[in-house]
C-alpha cells in the first residue's frame, strides 16, 4: 500500500511539473509577442494570467515552474531579472493569503502594495536612472497590471473544466451574495481596466504625436528664422562690399560702413583690412580709434578665419562664434567678403554680428516657457543660445548625449541638469545645430491623471455594484433564509413560505427538505442519546489525560514543562514580596550501573522510590517537585530556614530507602543548589536554573554524593 501511495504521488508530482511546463510555455509567447505598450516602456504583460491558472488547478509547485519559464520571456523582453523576483514572491504571496480566506484580487493587490510596489521602488532606480514622477507610473502601471491579470485569470478559471484540476480552489463568499457580487465585480474590472487602458494609450498617443509635431514644427521654424538672420547680414555686407566696389575714394568707403552699421544695429562692429590683413578703418569710429591707440593689440587679423578664408577662395564667409578683441569681448559671428579688384585680392570687409542680437529673435519664438526649451550651437557645438532653465554658458560645448527612451520611441531623450528631455534637431545651411526639448511630464501627466480618474471610478463602480447585488441577492436569499430558520426547528411541522417569495427551484428544495427533516428529527432523537452517553466516557478521559499532561507517568511527580511554569511563577512572586527560595537539582550516583546489573525494571522501581520519598519528605511542606530528566530531580522550595539541613535529612534517608524484590538497593544522589536570600531583583528564573545546574556538576566532578550550594 505504502509502494502504490508513494507512486501515485510520484505520478501527481510528474503531472503537475509537466502542466506547470505547458502553462509556463503559453504565458512566456504572451509575455514576448503580445507584451501591449501603454507609453514608452510602459507595457502591460498579460502571460500572468495562465501562471495563476496552473496555481488554481494544479497547486503551487506547478505554479512556480510556469514563473521560471515566463520570466524567461519577461527577461527577454525587459533584459531584467528582477521581475522573476517579483513573480515568484506574488505567486507565494497570493498563495498564502488565500490559504487563509482573503479574496484573490485582495490578495493580490495587499502583495503589491506591500510587498511588490515598494520593493520596485528601492530596486529600479539602482537599474535606469528615471524621475520620481516616471518612477510612480511604472509603479502604478505593475498594480494595475497585476490586477488586470488577475482578475482575467479568476473568470477563467471559471470555464475550466472541473476534470482539469487537481487541486480545489475554495469559494471566495459562502454567500450566494458574496459570490455574485465578486464575479460581477471582477467582470467590471476586467472591462474597466481594459477599456481605460487603452483609451489612456489612444490619449497619450495623441499628446505624444502633438509634440513630435509641435516641437518639429517649432524646430523647422527656429532653423529657418537662424538662417533668415545671417542671410540678411549676410546681404548686407555683400551689398556693401559691392558698394565700395563702385568708388574709388576712401572716404566714401569709410560712409558706406558707417552707414551699413547704423541700418544693422546687429553688427557691433565693421571693419576693412587690405590683403596684408592689416585692419584699415573701423565703425564705430570712437571704438577703432581706441584699437589704433593701444600698441598691445595692432590691428592685424590676418589669423583669423574671417580674413584667411576669403582670401584664399575669394568667396564670402560665416565664421562660428568666438569672442572679439580690440573692438570688444563679447560673442560674435563674423560675415566677410572679399574687396576683388581687377581680379586681384584687395582685402576684406568685415561685419561682427552681435550673438545677443540672435537671443532676441529665438525669444521672439513661441516656445512655451513651461514645457519647451531652446538651444542653438553653432557647426562648432558651441552654444549661440540656450534658454535660461537649462543653464549652458553661451560659447560653451553641447552635444546632447541620448539615454535609453522610457517614454516614446518618436523622439530621442537626453538629459540636461538632472532633467529628461525629449528633443528634436534640425541642422540649417550654416551648420547651426537648432535643438528643441519638450519635458515628458506632460505624457507622464497625462497618464498619472487618468490612472487618478481610472481609481475613482473603480471605487464608485464597486460601491454601485455592491448596492444592486445586494438587492439582487436578497431576493434571491430571502426564502432561502426563512427555509433554513424552519429547518433549525427540530419538529415534524410543514413549512410555511409564502409561495409567492418562492421561485420554483426553491419550492422544489423546500418539498425535499420538508421529507428529510422527518427522517433526520427521528435520527437525531437517537443520536442524542448515544451522544450523551459517550459524552461521560470523553470527561473521564479527558481528566486522565489533563493529569498525564501535567505528570511524569513513572513518578506521578510533575514533569519539567509543568514544574518550570509553577516554579518560575512561584519564583517571581517571592521575587516580588522578598521571600528567600532555593533551586535544587538532583541527579542519581552511578543510575547507569544500577541498570547494567539489576535491569532495567529495577531501576524504574528505584526511580520511584526517589519520587516516592520526594512526595514525602519535600511536597508535605509545599515544595514543588519534579522528575527533571531520566534520572534527575528537582524541587523548589520557598520560606525554608535552612536548606542544606533539608536537603541532607532527605539524603540520609535515600541511602536506606528504596527496596526492590525485598532487597535494599543502596542509592546516593549528587545535588546542586542555588538559593537567593539577598539579591532579589538578580535575575530570572532560567538564571537561577543555570546556576542550580553548574552547582549540580559541580558535585559529580568532586567525587558525587555531594552537596555544592550558594547563595545570592
């Protein structure tokens, strides 16, 4: 029998590895090909729902290999191991707490807020560096994804069939109430959820498309404003070259700028440089006149790129921006073209565009100052404009590094001072790079908000929910209940419920009923009687029992659980009122060799003997006594003068006392005793035993027979 038993379990066992198996497979193809993306990362993983499907009808162990196997396909999906974790401990936790009567779905969402949502929130941030507003949606997102599958796992578990499960999944409710107040309500999550879901997801896909749109349009808007700019400059100073093309005298050169620089205030400067690079003339007049007085800066600018350039190609040129010298410090970009005459290169007319004159036309733009920002760099990566909250230094390098997209796969995201940013970029003519940000919050917002209402809404759906199958059930319970209250009567009368709060069904269990209670009134009249006879038997036995529970059953002296609650709460009474007790613990002289050489029916004779003279000599003054061990004893004792006196009276008399089959078998016994007189407040009871014990050893390593006391 045990051979076929052992089997058959083997057997259980292989099945539901294997069914663990096949669930495992199908929820690890939901997990990787129809995983559902809410926004960004943010995805909805549905595999779940056959893990908990081999947990109702296969049991735990089954339930666990299917986490293994779609986790596999979480692990690929979300390269992250951690959500094994988080599987498993759901599984054991949702296990455990439906153990003990607590709803599935209840169940399920207790593991997450307690267990599953906080242990995310300490472990994702060590993995992807997200912000707190990013990290509570993904947080949210794991309860109400846990829910969700739930929640579908439990209806269909409903349509299983009952041939297919090897374990038994108790009713939720033992009301009919209950019951349909649970399925009623999972159907509204399960609908609720879905369809707040994906209109969450068509919402954030709509907000998502308007800012790749907005800041794309906003984007093309900057690169065309930034190329319109220099190109007006640009202009103007080609114009101008061409102007002093036409004269010849050096004066009207010299108007022909100042003119130019009065009509684009852009231009900070303009200067004129013959073929050598040596600077000619300058406006404003007053700041070239300062550059001609200072000998530490001649006006020579034959190294620079504005000057070398047109010389060598004899085209016009955009420098990136640096800082002037001589006529000023501060960023500029400067616009040259070259003075040719007669084919020859005569030099350059110069226009030093003011940087600053650019930040004005970008703030003119309709970037929204709450969501949107702006940087421009130059084909050099250095920073023309930047908006004010990302805190770049003009002139500065930026290049914007890309970070893994929690958010959208539209735009890539970088971060600037600690802040996420989706971004878009443009390049114009110049090679200006024109990035423009938009934050993701208003996506994350978007969702947080809706998951807000979402909440609500459940909370208002399962109160008007609880309220109709209330009524409904009650219609149905009611004759149910007045059924049952006429049943309770022990008498042969018929029912009467009114037929009109009856439904058939209800009147064909009544007519049933009424049949069977006959028979079981006349059943239980003689079950009674029987009842009340074993019921005498039972109080006798269990006054046996009570007395086996608290006595050795050799000795009848107490047993050591027994002696060490009486003794411990005698202990802390004397502790209490000052009254001086003593611990002592005996243990029989060469016991061992008494059973070698008599037997061992003669060394239980002589353990009764012990317990026989104990009774006498110490319980007759109300000492606790007890059989500590097989051969150990001990006795506490409480208001005794002298101990050692007491103690050395009983070991007199053992030496004589105890006969068997006629004969005296002489018997010494080691104590050891730990008595407190003075320090009351010293300690506890389990001290005072340890002490009793190391005393006790303390006699036998001295030659037994032996008496070893303090006291404290």
């Amino acid at each position: 029998m045990n051979a076929h038993a052992s089997n058959n379990d083997m057997n259980q066992t292989l099945i539901s590895v294997f069914a663990g198996i096949g669930f495992g497979a199908i929820a690890a193809l939901v997990n990787y090909f129809l995983a559902f993306e809410l926004y960004g990362s943010v995805t909805i993983l549905l595999g779940q729902v056959f893990v908990f499907l081999a947990l109702f009808t296969r049991g735990l162990p089954s339930a666990l290999v299917s986490t293994a196997i779609a986790s596999i396909a979480v692990y690929l999906y979300t390269d992250n191991l951690f959500f094994f974790v988080t599987l498993a401990a759901e599984i054991i936790v949702v296990w455990f707490l439906f153990r003990r009567r607590i709803p599935i779905l209840l169940a399920d969402l207790i593991y997450w807020l307690i267990f599953g949502m906080p242990l995310s929130y300490w472990y994702l941030p060590t993995v992807i560096d997200v912000p707190t507003t990013f990290l509570v949606l993904v947080l949210a997102k794991l309860l109400l994804n846990g829910l969700l599958y739930t929640a579908l796992a439990i209806l269909l578990y409903q349509l299983v069939p009952k041939t297919w499960r090897s374990v038994t999944m108790k009713p939720v409710a033992d009301s009919l109430r209950g019951r349909v107040f649970y399925l009623s309500f999972l159907c509204i999550i399960v609908s609720s959820l879905s369809f707040s879901l994906l209109y969450t997801v068509r919402s954030a896909q709509q907000v998502e498309q308007q800012i790749v749109s907005d800041i794309g349009g906003k984007a093309n808007s900057l690169r065309q404003v930034t190329e319109d700019f220099v190109n007006d400059y640009k202009v103007a100073v080609r114009n101008l070259r061409d102007s002093m093309q036409a004269v010849t005298r050096y004066e009207e050169h010299l108007e022909l700028m100042r003119l130019t620089q009065e009509n684009f205030p852009g231009f900070v400067s303009m200067l004129l440089a013959d073929a050598n690079g040596t600077i000619l003339h300058g406006v404003p007049a007053r700041h070239f006149q300062v550059l001609i007085d200072n000998p530490t800066a001649p006006p020579d600018i034959n190294d620079r790129s504005y000057f070398s350039e047109p010389k060598a190609t004899n085209l016009g040129y955009v420098s990136s921006a640096f800082r002037g010298r001589g006529f000023g410090t501060q960023p500029i970009i400067a616009i040259s073209e070259p003075l040719i005459v007669d084919g020859t290169f005569r030099g350059i007319v110069e226009g030093s565009l003011d940087v600053p004159e650019l930040v004005r036309l970008v703030r003119r733009t309709d970037i929204d100052p709450n969501y949107q920002s702006v940087v421009v760099t130059d084909d050099q990566d250095q920073v023309l404009f930047a908006s004010d909250e990302l805190r770049l230094r003009t002139l500065s390098h930026y290049e914007p590094n890309t970070f893994t997209n929690l958010y959208t796969q539209n735009l890539p995201l970088t971060r600037i001072n600690e802040r996420d940013l989706l971004f878009t970029q443009r390049v114009n003519a110049y090679g200006w790079n024109i990035y423009v940000f938009s934050s993701p919050d208003l996506i994350t917002q978007l969702f947080l908000n809706n998951l807000i209402i979402l909440s609500i809404f459940l909370t208002l759906i399962a109160i008007l929910f609880a309220f109709v199958t209330h009524r409904f059930a009650q219609d149905i319970n009611r004759p149910l209940e007045q059924l049952a209250e006429q049943l309770r009567d022990n008498t042969d009368s018929p029912l009467s419920i009114p037929n009109h709060d009856m439904t058939r069904e209800v009147r064909t269990i009544a007519e049933n009923l009424t049949a069977a209670r006959k028979l079981m009134v006349n059943f239980n009249r003689q079950l009674q009687q029987q009842v009340n006879e074993k019921t005498k038997d039972l109080e006798q036995l269990n006054m046996k029992l009570q007395k086996l529970a608290r006595e050795d059953g050799l000795t009848e002296l107490l047993n050591r659980r027994t002696f060490d609650d009486l003794a411990e709460q005698r202990y802390h009474e004397a502790m209490a009122t000052r009254e001086p007790v003593a611990l002592i613990l005996m243990d029989i002289d060469y016991f061992k060799r008494i059973n070698d050489t008599m037997g061992h029916p003669a060394g239980d004779e002589c353990i009764r003997c012990v317990g026989q003279l104990l009774k006498e000599h110490f319980e007759r003054r109300g000492c606790l006594c007890a059989r500590y061990g097989g051969e150990e004893f001990a006795v506490f004792v409480s208001d005794v003068d002298d101990v050692r006196k007491l103690v050395e009276k009983f070991q007199d008399a053992l030496a004589t006392y105890c006969q068997v089959n006629g004969q005296v078998v002489p018997m010494t016994i080691s104590m050891g005793i730990a008595e407190v007189r003075h320090s009351f407040g010293g300690g506890s009871f389990r001290r005072l035993v340890a002490e009793a014990d190391k005393l006790l050893y303390q006699s036998k390593d001295t030659g037994r027979n032996r008496i070893s006391i303090e006291t404290i």
